[in-house]
C-alpha cells in the first residue's frame, strides 16, 4: 500500500480535492464516497461540503469525514485519471498521485 501507514491515517485529520484537469468521469470516487464526491454537469467529479454545497472553484478542498478516510483514500488510489488528492494536516499527501510509496 502506498502512503502512509493506515494507523496514522487512521488519527489524522484529512482533507481531500480533486483536480478537474485530470478527471476523466469514471466516477469511482462517486461509487466510493457520493458524500464527499459528485458530478456536476461538465461530466467532472468535485468535492462537496458536509452540507452537500458542491464547490466549483479549483484546488477547493473539504475535510474528509472520519467514518469516511478509508473510502476516500480508496478513491484516491483507485482514480484512473489519478486526480484525486488526499492530504494530512501539515501539506503531506497520503493517497493520490504525489503520495510516497511505503
């Protein structure tokens, strides 16, 4: 498994942005977690809040809910058109396509 060991993933606050440059509209991460995910009508999956706000603006990120940080990460790891970026608190991406490998 790429990233950081699930334990420490596991106790960290996440947060997570899909870059729309790069989604090529399979819709995984829809599948995965339709509460942090969805697609607007351009065909692209972006971030929702928790209030289910949909936020347009590129680079936007939400907080990745507790019950959810395995789904997302999956979603990340999963991505064909590995657009989707899952951080820690202090920058470090632990699922996507700039997460170390262990």
């Amino acid at each position: 498994m790429g990233g950081a060991p699930v334990a420490e993933v596991a106790t960290d606050q996440l947060q997570v942005w899909v870059d729309q440059d790069l989604c090529t509209g399979d819709g995984l991460c829809v599948q995965y977690a339709p509460e942090v995910f969805e697609f607007d009508i351009d065909g692209l999956a972006y971030v929702k809040t928790v209030d289910g706000e949909l936020l347009m603006a590129p680079g936007s990120r939400v907080d990745v809910p507790a019950h959810l940080r395995l789904e997302v990460i999956d979603s990340a790891k999963e991505c064909p058109g590995e657009c989707i970026h899952v951080v820690r608190g202090d920058g470090v991406e632990v699922a996507g396509p700039e997460a170390e490998e262990d």
